[in-house]
C-alpha cells in the first residue's frame, strides 16, 4: 500500500472520529422541551 494512501485513510477516520464527537457533545448540550403529539395526546417532557 502506498505510504500517502494509508496517511489519507488515517486522516479521513480521525475527522470522522472528532466529527462524530462533536456531535454526541452537541446531542448531550441540548436543553429545552420535547412535545409530542401521538395516540395517547400530547406529552411534554423536559430534557
């Protein structure tokens, strides 16, 4: 395998890593009110 191909694929996954990071931290920053309309009414949850 050529030395650059496996620095590119190296690369690639390291941003895929800290892109997948950065949104699990965003996911557990979220605040604020769920509301959801189904069979049973309305239910309003906080997160």
């Amino acid at each position: 395998m050529n030395r650059n191909l496996i620095f590119i694929v190296i690369g690639v996954l390291g941003i895929g890593a800290g892109a997948l990071g950065y949104w699990y931290y965003q996911e557990q920053q979220r605040s604020g009110v769920d509301i959801s309309i189904g069979p049973r009414g309305v239910t309003v949850q906080e997160r």
